[in-house]
C-alpha cells in the first residue's frame, strides 16, 4: 500500500497526495519545506501614446498604427498593449 499524506486540509478533508518515503507527508505539506516568500509583482511603467485622433479615416488608422510600431520599437509600450491596439486599429480599419 502506498502511503498518503497526513495533512487535513482546510475543508476537512485529508491530502491525498503520496507522501515522501519514510516520512508522513507529502512534499507540498512536509514541515520542513522550505517556503519562500512570494516574488513582489511589478508593475512595468509604460508610456501612454497620447490622446489619440478621431478615427474617421484609413490615413488616421495608419498613423495610429506607426505611432504604435514606433513606441513599440523604443521599449515605451509593452508587446501586448501594442498587440491590443494594432488588433483594435486593424477591427477600425474594416470597418470604415
């Protein structure tokens, strides 16, 4: 037979997980895991392309486009919010 972790989990019911050999508990659950504080999250500071212009016309569309190739090139905006806008850009663009 196999032997299972020990640990109750917060609900009542027991970790099924396989303990370690010779020991009680699983990895997870082990006392003396070592845990490791969690990483801070860190929010990359982007540039904002400014307000942009009405977009009424494939000429407005395709400027939007280059000011958002150009801010992308110089590390100013982050891939995906590029990626939103040029996919944003390209929906406004058909439908004009």
């Amino acid at each position: 037979m196999i032997p299972e972790c020990q640990h109750v989990l917060p609900g009542g019911k027991k970790c099924r997980a396989i303990a370690l050999r010779g020991k009680t508990h699983c990895h997870h659950h082990s006392p003396t895991r070592k845990r490791h504080a969690p990483r801070p999250y860190r929010l990359r500071q982007t540039a904002l392309l400014g307000p942009l212009p009405e977009l009424s016309s494939h000429d407005a569309v395709q400027q939007v486009i280059s000011q958002t190739v150009h801010a992308l090139a110089n590390g100013d905006i982050s891939v995906c919010r590029a990626q939103v806008l040029i996919t944003s850009l390209q929906l406004a663009a058909k439908t004009l």
